[in-house]
C-alpha cells in the first residue's frame, strides 16, 4: 500500500525539529562514530570534558567550537519554534489527546529500554515535538482549500496509519531444558537481574549479547513465537512469566512496557486528516520561514553571534 503523505511529512518535519534540542559532533574516520554530547545532561562548567595525554579540552573551548560551528543555525531554530507556539497561542490551536498519544506510542517503539526517569524526560520531549509539527502544519495549511469529501476518501484510504497498533516490549530466556528453565527462575528470584541471567545463560546467541531484549512486537508479528505476546501482555511491568514451552527449548518472558492499541476515529483525526491533504498541495518548504512576517521579530547581530 502507499504510504500516506501524513506518515512522510511527519518523518520530515520531526527530523528537522529535533536538530533543535540535539548538537552531534563528529569524531571522524578515528573511530567511525559520532559523540553525542550532553544531550539532557548537565554540565560543570569548572571540570574538563575531555583529556588528550596530557593536555585537558575545557568547557569554554567545546561551548566557543559549538556556537561558532551551529550557534546562528540554532537561533534561527530557536526562533521558529517560538514563532510557531506564539501563533498557535493567539489562534487558540489544539491537538486532539488521542493524536498525541498515539505519536508518543510511535517514537516510543524507536527506542530500547529506558528507566523511569529517561522515559518521563522523553515524554516531555517528545509532546513538546508533536505539538510543534502539529502547530506547524496547521498554521502553513490552514488556508489551502481541501473539500469534506476529500477528507473521508482520504481517511478511508489510509485509516490504518491513523492508528496505533497493541504493542508490547519483552526479552526473554531461553534455555534447553526445564531444570535449566527452573535454575534461572531460582536465580531470579534470587535478585539477580533478567538481563544478567539472560546473558549468561540464554541459548539464543543472538539475544544473548543483548541481554535477552527483542523490542516491540504486536499480536500478528512472525518474528517471535506465538506464545511469547499472550503471555508478555499478562504480566505487569517488570515482571517475569514462568518457564513455557516453545520449540527447541523453554522460555521465560520479561514484559518492560504495554502499550495499548489507539484507534482514531475520522472525527478525531478531523484536522490531521485536513493537514495531510493540504500540505500535499503546499507550494513551499515546509518551514516556519514564512510565519516570520506575522510577528515582531529583532536578531541583535551586535552580540557577536551573527555576522
């Protein structure tokens, strides 16, 4: 099936939105890598970042090589994120709770296990982002014509990737036999983590080096046993399943997170739905650039940053 202009606009705008919140500094063919640095972190200004033999890489020395490299990008980031919530304020724009919610549930699957605290931190992030390209959308789309009837025919076509599917995010342990089943059970119970059991003496290797996580999967995924969701989506967060049999050995199921089903109706995704079909039929980037004009907006290049 198509992919629906929705999924790849949303794609395109949360990329550009999140160069806003995230700085990667490439450390070159040295490594074959990229440092995130401090993303959500804080920093002590008075303690080195970095040491090279001998010779320390301050604070002062990485925050100057930031601004100088990204500081006029970030501003202009900065700036349209600013104008876009100011207008979207003044026009009293509102994003339908299901809409977030499902989008939460989306960019959570991208992700591995996170703590409490991570999650609460992303949450927050993350809804700051949804309502931004919410905003956006409907402030560069809102005076593009699109009639009722493209709106049900649109929805109708792609109803689908308006919904979010039941999710659940389990590892697992595998081992050969029942005894083996039961002695991780006893190690378990014994307070030892899932994931160091699972290193140890999981038979799947490949599991096995990722401390038994295998992700999110849904009730129709063929990439898990069938046993594995009925019995994920039975436990409590946190908690393990007893030893079950599946094929070429036993299994014990870990569930970190339950994340229900969503379904949107047409009245719900309404004006996602608008969006969608007029932003096909936006002429420009799909940016805040153009917004800029409907506000007060003084750069104050004497500061130094931009030249």
């Amino acid at each position: 099936m198509k992919t629906s202009r929705l999924v790849l606009w949303s794609i395109v705008i949360l990329l550009l939105i999140t160069n806003i919140s995230t700085v990667i500094v490439f450390t070159g063919e040295r490594n074959k890598s990229s440092l995130a640095i401090l993303e959500n972190k804080s920093v002590d200004p008075a303690e080195p970042l970095a040491k090279v033999n001998q010779k320390e890489i301050n604070y002062q020395e990485w925050q100057h090589e930031l601004v100088t490299r990204y500081g006029e990008s970030v501003l202009y980031d900065l700036i349209d994120k600013e104008v876009v919530f100011q207008l979207a304020e003044q026009e009293g724009i509102e994003v339908h709770p299901k809409i977030v919610d499902r989008e939460l549930a989306r960019m959570m699957i991208t992700k591995g296990i996170l703590s409490d605290e991570e999650k609460q931190q992303k949450l927050e992030e993350w809804t700051d982002q949804i309502n931004h390209r919410y905003y956006l959308q409907y402030l560069l789309s809102k005076d593009i014509a699109v009639s009722e009837q493209e709106i049900v025919d649109y929805y109708q076509m792609y109803k689908n990737q308006y919904q979010f599917q039941d999710m659940v995010q389990l590892s697992h342990i595998v081992v050969s036999t029942k005894p083996e089943a039961e002695y991780a059970i006893a190690r378990l119970e014994g307070g030892e983590s899932f994931q160091d059991v699972a290193r140890e003496l999981s038979i799947d290797d490949m599991r096995a080096t990722d401390n038994g996580y295998l992700g999110y999967y849904a009730e129709t995924s063929s990439f898990i046993p069938t046993e594995y969701y009925q019995v994920a989506i039975s436990l409590t967060p946190g908690t393990y399943s007893e030893p079950i049999e599946v094929s070429g050995g036993y299994a014990i199921i870990f569930q970190h997170q339950h994340l229900p089903a969503i379904t949107v109706s047409l009245e719900e995704a309404y004006e996602e739905v608008r969006q969608d079909i007029a932003l096909s039929k936006l002429e420009q980037d799909v940016n805040a650039s153009s917004l800029w004009e409907r506000v007060d907006i003084n750069i104050y290049k004497d500061n130094g940053l931009i030249e």
